[in-house]
C-alpha cells in the first residue's frame, strides 16, 4: 500500500472529524434550550409511578401497590419454543469460534502441541495451549462430544474413522481459508452448523 494513500486517508479522517465538531457546534441544540423545552412538555403519567387516586390502570390489570414485587407469568410454550432457537444460536457462535490452525513460527520457544500430545498429524507446530480451544470448537460445530472422534482416555489412538474424516476436514479448512486470502474465514460450522453431516 502506498504511504502517500495512508496519509491522505488519515488527514481525511482527521480533517472530517474536525469539520463534523465544528458544524454540529455551530448548527446543534443551544445549551439551556433542552431542559427549558423538557420543562414544559406535558408530564405524562406512568403505570409503574406510585398509585394514586387519578391514575388509570388497563381493564383488567392487577392492583399496584407500591414496594410489592409481581412476578410475571411463564410464556407461552409457543413463545419460549420460537426463543430457544436464537439464545442457542448465540451461545452455540461464540463456542464455534475455530481458534487459528496455523502452525508457531520456528523461532518461537512455545510449547507446541507435538510435545505435550501423543499423534498430532495435522496441527503439528500449534501451541499446545490452543489445541484444546481447537478440539472444543469443532466439538460445538459439529454438536458431539469427544468420543464421537476418540476412545475416552485414548486420545492418542486413530480406531474411530470420524478422527481421518476429521483430518481431512482440517486440511479442507486450511486450503479454503488460503484460497479467500484472509477476504473471509470459513469455519467447521460453516457447513455443519451443530449437525455431524452438513445440510444438502
């Protein structure tokens, strides 16, 4: 990228910052006209203010005395069934968050994950501390748990023939991820979206 560019788009930013503090002062609200304009509108009455004798409640709606606490019905199944979705979609994309694959450089003295884990194949060179954000990530994206790839307290071993498609899957990753050139990120849940087979 050229210096020059870099320069005049940070004198742009700069100059406009300046031009926008200078109209807004120039053209916005006079100080005091704000809360002279509050003082005279028309105070509206709340449901939620203390009861007295010329508020007016809704049909229907409980008393309200002031200090008590109501509790507010359960939803309806159908409500807390179309809500369960989104908070599941929520919690379910920042634990499908894929920490990087790529490997330290050589000069780093950081444990990598060959030296402290038994048959790393394909994420040879990543810190060792990353490899289990790694493996809970693709456990999320795909919505399994460790033995759907690994013997329990057997890691090490390649019986499972979801480990090789799991290595495939990484390499499928790493050379898309290569081909965007950093445009954009694809992840395992991507494609997977919490299911072990992708949607056709």
């Amino acid at each position: 990228m050229n210096k020059e560019y870099i320069i005049y788009g940070f004198g742009g930013i700069v100059l406009g910052l300046v031009l926008g503090f200078y109209s807004a002062n120039l053209f916005g609200p006079k100080p005091g006209l704000g809360s002279q304009s509050a003082s005279t509108a028309p105070q509206s009455t709340s449901v939620n203010a203390p009861s007295s004798g010329s508020q007016q409640l809704p049909a229907n709606h409980p008393p309200v005395d002031t200090g008590q606490t109501i509790p507010a019905p359960p939803l309806p199944e159908s409500a807390a069934a179309s809500s369960a979705p989104a908070a599941a979609a929520a919690a379910s994309s920042e634990a499908t968050q894929l920490p990087s694959l790529d490997p330290l450089p050589a000069s780093s003295r950081e444990e990598r994950a060959e030296q402290k884990y038994k048959n790393i194949q394909l994420l040879k060179g990543l810190p060792s501390d990353r490899l289990m954000s790694v493996m809970f990530a693709f456990k999320a994206s795909l919505g399994v748990d460790c033995t759907y790839c690994h013997i329990k307290d057997q890691f090490e071993k390649d019986d499972k023939p979801p480990k090789q498609v799991a290595r495939k899957m990484i390499t499928l990753v790493r050379e898309t991820n290569g081909k965007l050139g950093g445009a954009a990120r694809v992840t395992c849940f991507t494609c997977h979206r919490g299911q072990t087979r992708p949607a056709e």
